[in-house]
C-alpha cells in the first residue's frame, strides 16, 4: 500500500496538468474577447478530456519511470502521450458533441502546452534530487581528479555528483582540443 501511493500523487497530478491545461488554454483562447464567455470548472466535456487522457497516459506506459530519473527519453514518451491523447480526446469529444464547443486553436496548443506542464515538473524533481544529494554530503565529499574527458568520463562526473560521496574538481586529457572546456562545470 506504502508504494501505491506515490504512483497515486503522480496519477492525480498528471490528471490535474491535463485539467490546468485545457481550462489555461481556453481561457488564453477568450482572453482578448470583450465579453467571454464563461467556462466551468468541471463539465462533462473536462471529464471527456481528462478521462481520455488519462487512459492514454497508462496505455502508452507513463507511469513507468521514475521521476528521480526524468530524462529526455520522458520528454518523448510524454509528447508520444500528448498526441496520442489529443487523437483520443478529439474522438471522444466529437462522439460527445462533435467538437462543438472546442476552438480549435485549443486542439493546436494542447500538446505543447501539456508537454510543458508534464514535463517541468518531472525534470525540476530530478534537479532538486540531484542537488539535494550532491549538497548533503557536501562537506564530507572526497575531492578527486578523472583522467580522460570523453563519454565514460561525463557518466562518471554525472554519476560522482549524483552519489554525493565525491566532489570531481578537475579533468586531465591528453587532447589539446579539450583545453580550457569544462564537462558540467568540471573544469
């Protein structure tokens, strides 16, 4: 049970992005308008939405990954989800009412917009773990040196600062070409 629900404040807030995104962008739509109309904050065409959605989130596999581990093949597997979901809710709205009430600019912006919103908050947890260990064992960390500068080396530097245990203070290569460049700050 300890471990649903983590996996449960996940689901809610991907829900909850797909529900801020859809009000965010109508209310964007209408905005220059001199008289908008209102919007609800809860219709069934926002259960159409978020309930598509949210299938098509656990379809495509979303909640899989660990937001420790947010990483760039996230980001693609969320915009996979955006448009997959933008197709899932546009046949669900048009069997609801036919996309009357939709502008579709709405339709155009969703994804981008929910890429954003799923997305920033996954890899600004990463960043904040990342610094959190990086910065607790701070003191304590052992300073070393790393001989090369190539791709192990850049997992080794990533992978040093992630543990926590030690501080990479520098880089030795033999390139010349690398003199003077830092990997994630290392000089």
């Amino acid at each position: 049970m300890a471990a649903l629900v983590p996996r449960l404040l996940v689901v809610g807030h991907d829900l909850f992005m797909v529900w801020l995104c859809w009000q965010a962008l109508h209310h964007l739509r209408y905005a220059m308008l001199p008289n908008p109309p209102s919007f609800p904050l809860w219709s069934p065409e926002i259960a159409v939405v978020v309930v598509a959605q949210g299938l098509v989130f656990w379809w495509v596999g979303l909640y899989r990954g660990l937001w420790r581990f947010a990483s760039v093949p996230d980001l693609g597997n969320i915009l996979k989800a955006s448009l997959i979901g933008l197709l899932a809710l546009a046949l669900g709205l048009a069997l609801y009412n036919r996309l009357g009430s939709v502008p579709r600019a709405v339709l155009v912006m969703y994804p981008f917009v929910l890429v954003g919103l799923l997305g920033m908050p996954r890899l600004m947890f990463r960043a904040w773990k990342d610094n959190q260990n990086a910065d607790s064992k701070n003191g304590l960390a052992l300073r070393v040196l790393i001989l090369g500068a190539g791709r192990a080396s850049e997992a080794l530097v990533r992978d040093l600062r992630r543990s926590g245990a030690y501080q990479p203070v520098g880089l030795l290569d033999d390139s010349a070409r690398l003199q003077g460049t830092k990997l994630h700050g290392v000089p």
